[in-house]
C-alpha cells in the first residue's frame, strides 16, 4: 500500500512538471507518506517493590504491607483476598493473615495488605506471592509472582527480605487431570513466575497463547478441543 501511495505521488508530480507547474520543497514534504504502527500491549504489571509498614500508614498504627507496581491496575480483578498470600522467613510453611486490601493510586498504582497477625513484626523477613493481578487491559501478573518485603532502615535505603529458592527444576511438573466437564492444569505454586500458555491442535504453525486467567489451578472446559499446555517464565 505505501509503494502504490509513492508511485501515485511520483506520477503527480511528474505530470504536473511536464505541464510547467511549479512545487516548492514545503509542499511536496506536505505530500509524504507517515506510517503508523500500534504496539500492543500484552503484558501483565511488574511490581516495582514491597515495602512493610509504609510511612503514611504507620502513623496510625497498622501494621500493613504496601505493593507498588508499574501501571494502573484494573481495581475490581487486583484487590481480591485469594490474589495475595504473605508468608514468614524463606519457606512457605508460615502464613501470615491479613484482614483488607485497600488500592490506591494518588501518586502510583499500590495496593495495601492490612496485617491482623502478631507474627507479623517490624523489620522481620516476609514476602508476598501475587495472582490475578491485572492491567487496565486485563494482562495479567505472571503467576505466583513473588516479591521480598523491604524494610527502611535507620542509615538510609532498605533491607529487602530473602526469596526462597525454587525446588529443583525437575519437580517443577505439568498436571492435567479431568474433573467433570473440565480440565484441571496445575503445577507446584512453590515455582514463581511461570505463565500458563496453550496451543491448538498440536499445530506448530501456530504461536503459544496465553490463557486468560493465571489461576493455578487453571480450569479449562472439553469444549474447548485440543489443547497442549506449556510453562513459560518471563
């Protein structure tokens, strides 16, 4: 289509020479064609950081966790309970209670996690794993993303609490097993990152689609057809 545009351009102007008339160089740069090319967007929010007991919400006493991410979040998917869970140390054996999830976004997209736990103390190691976070175009986070909880310190900047290492690679397994009318995808939620995607009909031909909601477990009807399922970390 652009080819066609210039070679139209191009017979214009060479009719129009032949016939005498005259273009100045502003006129013809007002002919040029401009090309735009929309970039669409299909990834799901990054979490910049964590940070527990923020400085606004400390001053009344709550012992909160506050989770800053890169962009807008659509409020009604981000701010479930079952999004978030926040465990104690480096494992997930502990986990920690909390009892709102407040979302707010005066000077960055954050979600506060009201604590009602009395294991949960300043300055101790936490951290917090996160799904069906989502975008104001419903990307999702990845799932089970998991970020450190950081704490400011007296000398300035933050101490940021240790993740937990992943298993060993060859535990992380792929389950698939029917229950009724649906297929039922799991994997170990102790893997974090990992993103859910399909393709149809064993096609190679064919790109790997990601599937609209990051639960895990993730419930897909036989309606469907065939479908082969992959992990893929970001």
């Amino acid at each position: 289509m652009r080819h066609e545009s210039w070679s139209v351009l191009l017979i214009i102007l060479a009719v129009a020479g032949c016939l005498g008339f005259g273009f100045r160089a502003k006129a013809q740069a007002q002919n040029r064609v401009v090309k735009v090319v929309a970039v669409s967007d299909s990834d799901g929010p990054l979490v910049i950081d964590a940070r527990g007991d923020d400085v606004t919400f400390r001053q009344r006493h709550a012992k909160t966790v506050a989770i800053t991410f890169s962009e807008p979040l659509t409020q009604q998917l981000s701010t479930n309970f079952s999004n978030f869970n926040v465990h104690a140390g480096t494992n997930f054996n502990t986990r920690i209670n909390f009892t709102n999830v407040l979302y707010n976004f005066t000077t960055a997209p954050r979600i506060f996690l009201f604590m009602s736990d009395a294991r949960w103390v300043h300055g101790s190691n936490y951290f917090v794993v996160m799904n069906n976070v989502a975008d104001f175009k419903g990307n999702l986070i990845a799932p089970n993303t998991r970020v450190p909880v950081c704490w400011e310190v007296a000398s300035g900047g933050l101490r940021c609490s240790p993740l937990p290492a992943d298993p060993p690679f060859d535990q992380l397994v792929l389950s698939i097993k029917r229950q009724g009318a649906a297929r039922v995808v799991s994997w170990p939620s102790r893997f974090g990152g990992y993103s859910l995607e399909y393709e149809i009909d064993f096609d190679s031909s064919l790109l790997w689609l990601t599937v609209s909601n990051q639960a895990n477990p993730y419930v897909s009807t036989l309606g469907e057809g065939v479908r082969l399922f992959r992990l893929h970390k970001r």
